[in-house]
C-alpha cells in the first residue's frame, strides 16, 4: 500500500518510530492529489506550502525527542463550509466566493493544536444543502469508486478526498446525513456525533438545530483519533455540551459478547435496493457471529421524518441565510438601484438553485399565516420521532439500518427532482432530528460500489458504537479495500 | 378635545450600561472610530454563534421587579426578519411569546395631580442594531455608510399598555419610567444620546366608547418634550380626520421636530411579516425563585419609597419629597447635605430654589454640579454662625456653582463677610443720623416706619454686609 | 401549485429576484413538498411539546468582560464597497 493510503494511525506508529517523516507523508498526499484530483476534483482549494511547512515542524518536533500527539502530522482535508483564518471559505456557494474569514473555526484550531497537517478545503452541495455535491457552484466531484456516479453529498469532497488517497482524514458536517451518506458511498468510515459533542462556532450554519461536525477516515480508529481531537466543551457554542467525553481510543475493543441490536424494520420497506438488503443482512449475520442478539424493532414515525426534516431545515437555513446580502463580504451586484434592489439581486444571482428553493420554501412555512400548520407541527413530530428512539434504545444498546437505500447514483439521476433526491437520505435525517449519535462504516460491495452499515446510538453513546463498529471492521476486510479510480469521466 | 378621548401606548427602548456586548465580548463603548468595537459574532461573519450575557439577564430582571412585573420562571429568545443593512444577520434576537417579564405598572399623576396606573405589558431583551450614516438625509442620500459598533448592545424593551388618555400622562409616564430605571442603575437613559428610544401608538375615539379607534404608530421622537407635542400634535390630527370625516390610516408616521408635525412614512417594505421562530443558537433561560431573590436584596430603593420615607423621616412636605426623588443623583445629594447639615427643610429649600434653577439655566445636570454637597453644607453653617446673611448667601451660593470654591473661600475673595462688629456699625450709624435728619426727626415723632429706611441706608453703606438685626437694636438704643 | 401572488409574496421577503421561469418552477415544486408534508398533518399532536431542542441545557451564559476586538482592516477586508472605516451600500429608500 502506498504511504497516502495509510491510516493515520499506522503513519503515527511509522512517524515516532522514525521509519518515515512527517514531510514525506505530506508530500505522498500532494503527489497523489496531483495524480487524481483532475479525476476527482475533490478540493475547492490546496493549501501546499502550509501544510509541508507544518508537516516539517512536526518533524523538528521528532527530531528534539517531543513526545506527538497522535494526528500529528497527519494530512486532513477540511470540508470549505469550516472558517479558515486567512484561507478563503466559499461553502461552494458563489455568493461567498472570496470570502477569507478572519477568524478560525473551533474544529480548525483544535486540529492545529493537535499538530495535524491541513491540506485544503473541500467540495460540497451548496451550503450543504443536498445529497450528490452537485450542488456545488464551483465543479463536480466524482465518486472514486466510479468516476461516473457521484460521492454523495453534501460532504462529497471531504469524502472522495479520503477514499482516493488525497487526504488521510477529512471533516465534514452533518445536517441529514451530509457525513454519513458520502461515508457510504465513498467506503469509508464518517460519523456524526450527538449533537453538542462538537462545537459549531466557525461551522457556517445551514440548520442550527440539525448540524454537527464529524469525522471521515478510513478505519474506525482513525474515526475514534478525529473525534477525539475535534469533541469537547466550547465557551464559544451555547448548545455545546459541559460535561467531561471520555477517550474514544478506549472504546477500540473487539467485544460485543451480550450487546442487544435493534434492527428498525422500517428502514428496511420498500425503496431499499435488495442487493443492499442482502449487504446488509450478511454485516448482521457477522454482528451476531460475535455473540450480539439482533433483534427487529419499530420506529413508528419514520415515515413523516422525512417532511419533519424537509421543513425545519428550510425554515433555519432561510433565517441563516438571510445574512448573505453583499453588504459585510462575499459577492454583490453591480450597479444596484437602492439596497433592496441590490439585497434581491445579489441574492438572485449568488444563490444555486437548490439552495434557492430551500430558501423559499423555508420562508413559505415560517410566514404568518403557515407557522403553526408547518413549523410549530413539524417540531412537534420531531417530539414523536425523538420518542420512537427513546422507547426502542430502553430495550437495545443500538439500532443498525443500511446507511442509504442505494448505492452511489449517477451524475444526473436525481437533479430535476428534489423530492427523489431528498429520498436518498430517508434512512438518516431522523438521527439529526433526535440528536443521536451516527455512524457509517464499509459493510460490503453492490457491483463494485460500496455499502454503507449505519448505527445509531443513545445521545452521547459515541464509545458504544465505536467499540460495535471497531469488531464489526476486525471481523471483516471491507475498510482494507481502495478505489481502483476508474470509470468514464464526465 | 372634549368629545374626543386619546389613547396612548409607548414602547420605550433602553440601552443597557453593561460592559460587553449582549451575544460577544466587543465593548459598548460609545464614540470611538467607526466598526472600530466589533468582533466576528456582532459583525454576523458565517459561522459565529451568540452567548448570552449573564449581567443583560440580571438587569432586565431588576427592571421587571422594579416594575411591578412578573418575573418568567422559562423564557427563551426568538429570531426576528427583517432585511436592513445596519442589521449584520438580517435577523434581530429578540424575546416573541415568552418575554423575561410581563404584567407590570408603575404609578404616575394626570394633569389634576390625581393618581393614574399605567399598565405595563411586558419586557424584554434585545440585540441593538448598527448605525447608518447619510449625506443629508436618508430620503436624499446617494448613498449610506454603516458603522456596526452599537450592533449587539443590550436593549430592553418594555411595553405599556395603553393606558394614557393625554400627552401630559404619556409624558409623566415616561419621565417615571425613566427615574425608576435609573434608580436600578441599568442604564443612563438619556434620550438626547439614544440610550432611551420612545415610539408611541396613538388612537381617538368619542368619549364613552369602550373600542379602540385605528392608531398609528409615531416614530423619531428625540426628547421628552417631543414626545408630548408629537402625541399632542398627532391626537389634533386624527380628531381633524374624524371630523372632516376623512379615514384614519394605521401607520407609521415620523415626528418632524423642525416643522411640527408627524408624516406619514411611506416606504417600499412590505407588510411586515417577521417570522419569528424559536433561536436555535441559544438555549432557555430558567428563572429560579432563589434567583429572583438575589436579585430583589440587591434592588436600591425606589422612587416611590424613598418619597414616603422623605415625608415621613425628615417630614417634608409631598412637594418637596417629589422633586427630590424625580432623580436618584438629587435625591443622593440631598441626603448627602442632610447627613452633614440635619435641617432637611432649609436644604430642601436651597436644593429646588437654587441649585435646580443654576442647574437650569446652564442646561447642565446633577452630577456634573460643581458645588459639592459637603460645600451647601458648609454655606448653610455660616449662614448660621452669623458669618454670611442669608440674602448675601445665594450670591456666594452662585459663585460656588459657578467655580467650585468653598463658602469660605467666596466670602473672603469676595469680602462678603457679614459685620457684626458694633464700634463699625455704630460709626456708620453716626453717618446716616448726620444725613438724614428728617427720618430722625420722624422717627422720634413715633412714625416707626422712618426706622426701616434708616436701617436700609446702614446696609446701602454697609454694602448689604452689616448684620441686619444688629442694625436694627443698635439704631433703636441710638435714636432710644 | 402554489398561486403566483403566494410565490411573489415569499421570494420579496426572502429578498430573492426571481425569473419568470424559476417562479413557475419553484411554484410547483414548492407545492409538491408541501403536498408531501401534508402528511404530518394526520398525526395528532395536541399535547405533544415542541422539540426546539434537541439538548436538555439551560442558563448558558458568558461573563460581562471586553474581549478583543477585530483590527478595522479585518473587519472591512471582505467589504464588497466601503468608504473610510464603514461599510458603503445604495441609497435605502
Ligand atoms: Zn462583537
């Protein structure tokens, strides 16, 4: 295997033995960019001379006999929706083209402080607000599994980035399943922690309520390394959470002997591809090898989640999109008439489509008259689904379902049609509606292309999934596998 | 007027004196260079967060107790939309359905001096918004710079019933709202800075009628007496349309302080629809009864009460004790002089007869008086030990106003010390007897008048310096 | 589909300048959705409480102290037009 093919914790083993340096790692991921990103387009932005500048003073760091920390020199890519201190932070959105923030995210300087090398920031859907990143303004990237299908979204580029070798680790955000379904898609591991586990300041919201940061790697320890570095109590974020998060490397034990699996039989109905089904079933038969007790259980509400999520998400990112009007930064017309005139055209022309109807639809249910019949009903249901969770984890420790009900489509299949498009993240917009902890590790193949396992776990029972999810990985060669890069190019 | 009763309801904004910002850590600080006291989260940069001040919960608080209001056991904050360019998010966080504190009243007296409680609906915690800078005005302007330092200032806002029936009680309302704030020590309140913004709903309707007519809504009023006359003049204005039979619009209209008059405000926005919806960014705010508690102990006294303690302490008339009490700083430095000269009448007297009339004619407040309390004090002691007389002594009151000087200091500058020497006085005794022989002559024929000019000539010679009563004695054992 | 005024009214106060196309488009796709969430109206939530959030925290506050502020160069870099230290826009009304 190649060093940009590596996980960050064998790099980490290879870096304090001495066998490799921290420059080297760097430079094989710039090498490999180099190689694939025509392909992959992957990146909205590189930031090379930073990160091999960072990577030799993690050496120097070696060098002086400095005990690393343990994504030290470790090359991550950071999705573009993150705020970089004087690296421009576009959320793939052309009314935020130019925008450098002056400030970083708490994620980002938390990453730095771990001494982890920043590779550059990534391709997404527009304000992350889709499921295919191609919603992008800016380009497509493509699924590194087949370059004709896309890697999902809306964390596409984090995703592709760490399946193709461009980076070892990625962050990405999750508001519906924007980490999870990519992770799917892609092959690889990509987790959405309880919300308030990670700090939001410097993550350009989409919808407040919904959103978290989380991790994208290759194998579930990398995943357990990223979580650790980036969870924790944030002065900054009032939704974070106070208390103390254990060291999530502690939940790396291949033992779930007496573990009670609930598998929702909703989220196995009709729209499920079979051959996923048939992935899926062989992941539990492996679940259950290992001595856990899987057993099929109801979430009664699942069908209306998807309207659930379909207007609170529009409602918020109408109310925090509206602060993108051409006056502070980022894109504005020309020539405009007054500031009305300029606020609607700016906004007309710097906004997607996608993000567009979102935003439209969002007012709509939030506008007198239309409040209490969409939003106040909509966050009443989300009260129900929340309870489905509760009732169903009095009984098991987690609950498992295919990640998405396909594997990853082609590049144009679902654009024209939002709704389709919104059904491909049916079996994941219900965790952010509850707040739970997600994870998506590789659970098999459909022709070539990869399946993603999803668990879902009771708020703050990160180590509970990570440990089920570490013995599921240990007991199977899925994580092992690397995208051969291929496929007709779009 | 007569066939007529107004109805008024005001909706006061006041800017809270905390040190930092209500959501970051950029200072409050007035003045200063443009966008020189902002951060990333009051700029509204992508991605920011807002955390709330624990000090902007604790005043509004303080100001709903001192209020009479309800404190909420559970409130929570609310975006409000609307798209303006001082405003860096284009949304507003602001307090919707559960404001901190609700169902209040305060106490004021109508025209007659009888007593009239108006009601107080609620209160509540806001974000201020950023300043516009135009050439000429906004109708006028090319174009207009924005300046986001006041972006984020904690704001109050406390809504009234409408309970006013005259631009009098409006205006009496205000000026008690105004004190009692101050008195809590939350905020400087002055209008003429926008630390205390007043916009007034008016209505009419006949007298008797127990429905509310159409009300407007009247903006840009920047003085207590701009509000009386715009009330006034807006209540004339609607009674005309009555009348004449012309259809009252509901609106916004601004005072026009230059031509007297409210103007309808016709702008391009449309029908406000703010959609307000629960801030996701911050969480509930749970109000303890130990909490309250907390707050109620450190609560100063308020007007009101230190009015009847004024009456009853140190036996002031109701007069008195009102005006001493209409402003914490005067109510302060009268208890100051008391403390140092217990005759609380006489300093009552001084403190509205002359200090509030200098204050007055220098257009100048309490605080900014140069003469200290412990400084009446010790002009009051000499007027006493014979020293100054007391019409000498509000010449040396105004020079210590005007300079700061001790009474002491004055008097010797200024040689306005009183003679109470008798060799001195009777010398110049000697001198008027000598010319004014028809007075003396008078006098001894028993017309006792002639005695009053011959004690006016002493002082005319005297330069109003000779102790009058001494005068007084010594020419009648003279002329005896 | 959603009526051409309703359409008009949302896009002026989302401060969006629509085409003609985007309004037809956007008319008829809104309605599909919302014909689609019409569902939840079939459960009954009467005496369900709103989950506004997700998390059961409360009394999140800061302490009252001046922190630093951006340097103005920070602050106005990313201004699309600007003038002096402030930040310049078209005449409001
Ligand atoms: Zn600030």
């Amino acid at each position: 295997m190649e060093i940009c093919e590596l996980t960050a914790h064998k790099l980490h083993n290879l870096l304090t033995s001495k066998e490799i340096r921290a420059e080297e790692v760097c430079l094989a991921v710039f090498k490999r960019i180099n190689q694939v990103e025509d392909k992959v387009k992957a990146y909205l932005s590189l930031v090379r001379e930073e990160a091999l500048e960072k990577a030799r003073a993690v050496d120097r760091k070696i060098d002086r006999g400095e005990a690393i920390s343990p994504l030290a020199g470790i090359p991550v890519a950071l999705k573009d929706n993150l705020c970089t201190k004087g690296l421009k932070t576009t959320c793939a959105s052309k009314i935020l083209y130019n925008f450098v923030p002056p400030y970083n995210a708490t994620v980002v300087d938390k990453l730095r402080q771990e001494d982890a090398v920043i590779t550059g920031k990534t391709n997404m859907d527009e304000f992350a607000m889709g499921s295919s990143t191609e919603n992008s303004a800016f380009q497509k990237t493509c699924n590194p599994w087949s370059l004709d299908c896309v890697p999902g979204g809306s964390s596409g580029g984090s995703a592709a980035a760490v399946a193709a070798g461009e980076a070892i680790c990625a962050l990405g955000s999750d508001t519906g399943g924007s980490i999870r379904q990519p992770a799917a898609f892609c092959g690889v591991v990509g987790m959405k922690p309880t919300y308030g586990t990670v700090s939001r300041y410097g993550l350009v919201a989409f919808a407040s309520s919904l959103d978290q940061i989380g991790p994208f790697a290759r194998d579930v320890t990398d995943c357990a390394l990223m979580l650790n570095a980036i969870s924790g109590h944030d002065s900054m974020d009032s939704t974070s959470v106070p208390t103390e998060l254990p060291d999530y490397r502690n939940a790396l034990v291949e033992d779930i002997d007496g573990f009670r699996i609930g598998v929702p039989a909703e989220y196995f109905a009709a729209g499920l591809d079979d051959r996923v089904r048939r992935v899926i079933e062989e992941a539990i038969t492996v679940l259950e090898q290992r001595g856990a007790r899987v057993e099929e259980t109801t979430l009664p509400h699942t069908e209306y989640a998807l309207s659930t999520y379909y207007i609170i998400a529009p409602a918020e990112a109408s109310s925090n999109l509206a602060r993108y009007d051409g006056v502070r930064y980022g894109y504005r017309v020309e020539e405009a008439e007054d500031v009305v005139d300029m606020f609607s055209r700016t906004r007309s022309r710097g906004f997607g489509a996608e993000v567009k109807r979102r935003v439209m639809l969002g007012t709509y249910a939030l506008s007198a008259g239309y409040y209490d019949a969409y939003y106040l009903k909509a966050l009443k249901v989300r009260t129900l689904i929340r309870r489905d969770f509760e009732r169903a984890f009095e009984k098991f420790d987690f609950l498992i379902s295919p990640t998405t009900p396909s594997t990853a489509f082609r590049f144009g299949e679902k654009v024209d049609d939002p709704l389709t498009m919104y059904l491909s993240d049916v079996f994941t917009l219900a965790v952010n509606l509850a707040g739970l902890p997600g994870v998506s590790i590789p659970a098999g193949f459909v022709d070539g292309m990869p399946v993603g396992l999803q668990l879902i776990g009771k708020p703050f029972s990160e180590s509970t999934l990570l440990r089920a999810a570490y013995t599921f990985e240990q007991s199977t060669a899925h994580h092992l596998k690397r995208p051969p890069l291929t496929g007709e190019v779009k | 007027m007569t066939r007529y009763e107004p109805v008024i309801g005001l909706e006061v904004h006041v800017e809270l004196q905390t040190a930092s910002k209500i959501f970051c850590h950029s200072s409050t600080a007035f003045g200063g260079d443009p966008n020189n006291h902002v951060c990333p989260v009051c700029l509204g940069l992508p991605g920011t967060l807002p955390v709330l001040n624990r000090n902007v919960v604790e005043a509004a608080i303080m100001v709903g107790l001192s209020l009479n209001c309800s404190v909420a056991r559970f409130c929570k904050f609310d975006r409000k939309h609307y798209f303006y360019p001082d405003l860096p998010k284009n949304y507003q966080i602001s307090q919707y359905d559960l404001p901190i504190a609700y169902d209040g009243y305060l106490d004021v007296e109508d025209e007659d001096g009888q007593p009239v409680r108006i009601g107080i609906t609620r209160v509540h915690m806001e974000e201020d918004a950023g300043k516009l800078l135009h050439q000429g005005t906004i109708a006028t302007t090319p174009y207009s710079l924005v300046d986001y330092n006041r972006t984020g200032v904690p704001l109050l806002e406390i809504v009234s019933e409408p309970d006013m029936r005259s631009p009098q009680e409006a205006r009496a309302y205000l000026d008690k709202l105004k004190t009692i704030i101050q008195y809590t020590g939350v905020s400087d309140c002055r209008m003429e800075e926008g630390s205390l913004r007043c916009d007034a709903n008016v209505s009419v309707r006949v007298r008797g009628s127990d429905t509310f007519g159409t009300k407007t809504e009247i903006k840009n009023m920047n003085s207590f007496r701009a509000l009386q006359k715009a009330v006034q003049y807006e209540i004339e204005r609607q009674i005309e349309c009555l009348e004449t039979g012309e259809r009252i619009v509901q609106e916004t209209r601004t005072w026009d302080e230059t031509r007297g008059v409210t103007l309808s405000m016709r702008s391009k926005e449309e029908a406000h629809d703010y959609r307000y919806f629960p801030e996701p960014d911050l969480v509930p705010i749970v109000i303890s009864p130990l909490w309250i508690e907390e707050i109620t102990q450190q609560l100063p006294e308020l007007p009101d009460a230190r009015c009847c303690r004024y009456m009853d302490a140190y036996k002031l008339p109701a007069y008195d004790a009102g005006v001493l009490t209409s402003s914490k700083e005067l109510g302060n430095y009268f208890e100051e002089c008391v403390s140092l000269y217990p005759q609380p009448k006489t300093v009552s007297n001084w403190l509205m007869g002359e200090l509030l009339r200098l204050l007055n004619d220098t257009n100048s407040e309490i605080g900014e008086a140069r003469v200290r309390p412990a400084q009446l004090a010790g002009m009051l002691a000499l007027i006493d030990k014979g020293t100054i007389s007391g019409k000498l002594a509000k010449e040396v009151f105004e020079e210590m106003f005007r300079t700061g000087k001790d009474a002491q200091a004055v008097v010797k500058e200024k040689g306005l010390e009183q003679i109470s020497d008798e060799a001195s006085i009777n010398a110049v005794i000697e001198q008027v007897i000598a010319d004014h022989p028809g007075p003396v002559s008078d006098y001894r024929a028993g017309k006792e008048r002639a005695l009053g000019f011959m004690v006016g000539q002493v002082m005319k010679l005297t330069r109003g310096k000779a102790n009058p009563g001494l005068v007084n004695r010594l020419l009648k054992d003279r002329l005896g | 589909m959603l009526s051409r005024e309703v359409v008009d009214h949302v896009a002026l106060l989302a401060r969006l300048e629509l085409s003609e196309e985007e309004k037809e488009r956007y008319a008829s796709q809104l309605a599909d959705i919302l014909e689609y969430a019409e569902r939840l109206q079939e459960l009954d939530t009467e005496d369900v409480i709103p989950t506004a959030h997700v998390l059961p925290l409360q009394n999140v506050f800061r302490h009252d102290t001046v922190g630093q502020h951006l340097p103005s160069e920070e602050t106005l870099a990313n201004a699309p037009d600007r003038e002096d230290n402030c930040f310049k826009v078209p005449r409001i009304i």
